[in-house]
C-alpha cells in the first residue's frame, strides 16, 4: 500500500506555475490518494482568482488535480488551533496548521514548498519540495 500525502497550498501552486517540485507533486498526484485540507484548497482557488482566473476555469483546474478534499470539521479546528504553539516561532499560518493537522490525522506526509516547516515540532512527517 502507498503512503497517503497531504498537499499544502504552496506544493499545489508550485505544480500550477511550474516551479522547481512541480515533478514531484505531478508524480504524487499520478500515484492517487492525495488529500488537501479545505483550508488549503480554498487557499488555492482564492490565489488563482486573485491572479485574475474565471471561476468556472478555476474549478475545472483544481477538479483536473484529483485530489480528495477533505472537509475541515470541529475537530480538525480544534487539534489545527492546538498547533499554533508548537509553530508560532515558524510563523506557520492556519492554512499550513490545517495541512499538518489533516496528515496527522491520517498519519500522512504533509507536502510543502515551506522550508520553515521542517524546524516546526508537531510530530507531522513533512516533505519539503525546494
């Protein structure tokens, strides 16, 4: 059985603008069972939308990833706000927390392209990109 990853925000944006991890994050997502916090997919629609992107072409591009979102519930926020300490020094956003919290969750790898993630002491096994 494959291990399950968990894309942050930054590993999906760095497959959509081609940057250095795009391979990595196209070979994770042909491998299937790739999960994204609703947190970091909404993070994801709103910087497309930002870049100027029709909302129909934005929902068709992120529906092409195939990924499994995975709803952010009341547990998940309380366990995510629980993190904050253990990464305030990191300077970690609720967004990042909501990644590492899912792969926690899931005893998954959390994929980022945030380098500070790898300093941060939350027990997640994290794969840095770049």
């Amino acid at each position: 059985m494959s291990e399950t990853h968990v894309l942050d925000a930054s590993a999906i944006l760095v497959l959509l603008l081609g940057e250095p991890g795009a391979e990595r994050v196209t070979r994770l997502l042909d491998a299937g069972g790739c999960l994204v916090s609703a947190v970091n997919f909404a993070e994801v629609a709103a910087k497309l939308d930002d870049a100027g992107m029709p909302e129909r072409e934005i929902a068709a591009l992120l529906s092409s990833l195939r990924l499994a979102v995975v709803d952010f519930d009341e547990a998940q926020a309380l366990h995510c706000g629980l993190l904050r300490g253990r990464t305030r020094a990191q300077g970690l956003s609720l967004g990042d927390r909501a990644c590492l919290q899912l792969a926690l969750a899931r005893r998954a790898v959390a994929v980022t392209a945030d380098r500070a993630w790898s300093k941060a002491r939350t027990g997640a096994r994290v794969e840095v990109l770049r």
